[in-house]
C-alpha cells in the first residue's frame, strides 16, 4: 500500500476518508458566529482536503484499531489573533515515523474566540473551549486511527501554550491529556474588562454578540486592527491572569528560547538607536529597572529586544516553579523546527517525554531553581537562568 492510498476509518466521529498516514482536514465542533462550539452528529467526512476553521489535522503510522501508540496533540500559537495548523515547522513526519500519533488542531482566533461577553462565565473563552472538544474528539476516536486515549501529551507554543497551561487549570481539567509541553507561554497582562471601551471606540458598536456578528468580516477585521494598536507591548487578547497555582498535577515541561522578541520592530529600532531602556522599562511595569538593564547588558546590546520578550514570554515561565524547565537557543518560535522538523537535541528530549520518560535533569522548584539549558548547543543543567526575569517581573 503507498503511502497516498485512500484509507477508510469508521469511528464514533463517523465514517472518515484519508490516506494511509495523513488525514488532512477533519471536522470536530461547530459554531455560529460568536456563540459556543457544539459536538457534530456522525458524519461521512473526506479528510483529504484543506479547510480551515474548527478542523483538526491527524497523521498516524497506521490508522487500525489497538495499535495503541502515543499521541500529541499540537495547539498553534499566533498572538490569539492568528495562526494555523498548517505551519511547515511543525511537520510531523519525524513524530510518526517513530511512531506516534499527531493532532494539528484549529480554533476560533480574535474577537470570535477571545472577545467577553457580559454572560461569559467566568475564565471561559471560545477558543479554549474549541479545544476542549477537539481533545474530547481525540478521547473518543484517536484509537480508531491508532493511537492510546490513555497516553496523550499537549504541546503548544506561544499562545498555543498559554491555551494548554490554561486547559490545565483546575477548573478545566478533565483529563483528556497526561503530560503537557508549554513552549514560550504568553498572556495579555490585562484583563478584557479593562479593554472593553477601547474596543467599543474601535468598532463603533456595543460589545455584544448579535453587534459583533453582523458585522461584515472586512470592517470588523480593520476595527480590531485600530483597537489592537492601543496594546502595541502586550497581546489585546487571551485569558488572563495567569495563575500557576491553579494547575493541575500534572508532568509539565515550560520553556522559553533565550533571545524570544529580537525581531519585534519596536525593539529592533530602539535598540538600533542605543536608547530607549528607561522608557521601555515604564512601558513594561519593570520593577528594580536599574538592575534589569545592567544585567540585560552583561549579556548583549539587544536591551529593550530583551525586555520585551520577557515582559511578553519569559515573565510567565519564571513566574511556573513547577516542572521541568528547557531553555532554548535562538528567538522566538525557533525551537519548533528544532522539536517537529529535526534530528536534535530537543527533538528527543520531547519525544523522550511524550513517551513517558522522566526527564534525566532536576525539577525546578522554588529551593532548586534548576533547568536544562540547550543555549550552546549542547545540553546542561543551569541555575536560576531566568533570574533577572524573576526579580523584573
């Protein structure tokens, strides 16, 4: 059999049309325009095209029943505004290759999955519960495609891993993974109710569903671009706070690349200019700013590039003494080729984990603020890498 054959799969999902390893768009929830996602009947579904929207992607090294092999389930990320599944960095032949069982999913980006609305329930977003039915499709059907519903391990990144550390507070968990991988989490640092009015001048309309949903999609695009302006050093949406106490006990790898935000426009051009630390400071609520810059200095001139990154990513992960703690090499999303696409390093790490391997380094704790460090390519346990973070945030 090639590895393009047509392939059947009938599950509860229904009857599911792929190829041998690759099932390329498949349905799990749908939703009216800023409403709840809701569970789909049984359906006859062709996998083989490319969709968008509440769809998530399966690759499998053989779709039969038993075979019980490992899943990951990937959550993208994109600031909460944006992104895919179908992002070439996270390939996930080498994954199946050695054996597991990848899911890509979808869900509901900007204003339809992160507005609030005045009957939200309280740290309920549309977009996280999008994946909560996408890993409730995965318990349900994943052993009809191979994999074990008793061994799935979450991986996001960026905003993807801020969904999955919050798809793993208390009051979300419902077992529906066992380990999880947050890559660079990142939260707004405000609250939507603090944002609210300034989305009301943006749109021109009140702040409600039915307003939200009639508008045309080009208009309502331009408006959220104006309000997202307002919020140029911090995300203009997502769940907030973030409370890491709130986490379930679970095995948690959490990582940061080292050099996150350089390329952020802002950064590059203050930094250019060998000014503008001071002020980034203020802007980024850094406290003891004296001690950060001097520390940010014995590192390189890349100060405010720095700053930002942390104040967006890294805050978050010093802010998790929990887990077991990666630090990569290179800028933000730079590590998802190194874990997806290649033969490294980090690569095994991961796959080691999602396994169920213990990791060989120490937990980090409060009183053993260990973690492994990838930066020179090889990798070794460090101390207190986020220091100047801990002590700025």
């Amino acid at each position: 059999m090639s590895a393009t054959s047509s392939v059947t799969v009938s599950c509860p999902a229904g009857t599911i049309t792929g190829t041998r390893h690759y099932f390329q768009s498949i349905p799990y929830a749908k939703a009216q325009p800023f409403a709840d996602s809701e569970k789909l009947e049984p359906l006859r579904i062709d996998a083989t095209g490319k969709h968008e929207g509440l769809y998530l992607t399966l690759s499998t090294p053989e779709a039969r029943f038993g075979a019980d092999a490992p899943v990951i389930v990937y959550i993208h990320g994109g600031g909460y505004d944006s992104g895919t599944r179908f992002d070439p960095r996270t390939d996930p032949t080498i994954f199946r290759e050695q054996g597991f069982v990848v899911v890509s999913i979808d869900y509901r980006v900007g204003l339809e999955g992160f507005a609030r609305f005045h009957d939200d329930e309280t740290n309920r977003y549309r977009g996280i519960d999008d994946c909560v039915l996408a890993l409730e499709w995965v318990q349900k059907n994943i052993e009809h495609f191979g994999g074990d519903p008793t061994n799935v391990t979450l991986i996001g990144q960026s905003a993807g891993a801020g969904i999955a550390l919050w798809l793993t507070r208390l009051d979300h968990y419902k077992g529906a993974f066992r380990r999880l991988v947050a890559l660079s989490p990142s939260f707004p640092r405000q609250h939507f109710s603090a944002r609210k009015g300034a989305l009301r001048r943006a749109l021109g309309k009140p702040v409600t569903r039915a307003a939200l949903a009639n508008i045309k999609p080009t208009r309502l695009e331009k408006s959220y671009r104006r309000f997202s302006r307002r919020f140029f050093n911090d995300l203009p949406l997502g769940p907030t706070p973030y409370d890491p106490d709130e986490l379930a006990d679970i095995d948690l790898i959490i990582s940061s690349t080292r050099d996150e935000m350089y390329e952020h426009s802002i950064g590059r051009w203050f930094d250019r200019q060998g000014f503008g630390a001071k002020l980034a400071t203020r802007l980024l609520h850094v406290e003891n700013p004296d001690a950060y810059i001097n520390a940010a200095k014995k590192i390189d001139d890349r100060i405010v590039g720095r700053m930002i990154g942390d104040s967006l990513i890294r805050r978050f992960v010093a802010q998790t003494e929990k887990g077991w703690w990666i630090e990569f090499p290179g800028k933000h999303c730079e590590d998802l080729t190194q874990i997806f696409t290649e033969d490294s390093p980090a690569h095994h790490i991961i796959a080691d984990f999602a396994r169920g391997a213990t990791p060989s380094w120490p937990q980090y704790s409060e009183e053993n603020r260990a973690a492994l460090s990838l930066v020179s390519g090889e990798a070794r346990v460090v101390y207190d890498p986020l220091k100047m973070v801990r002590l700025a945030f």
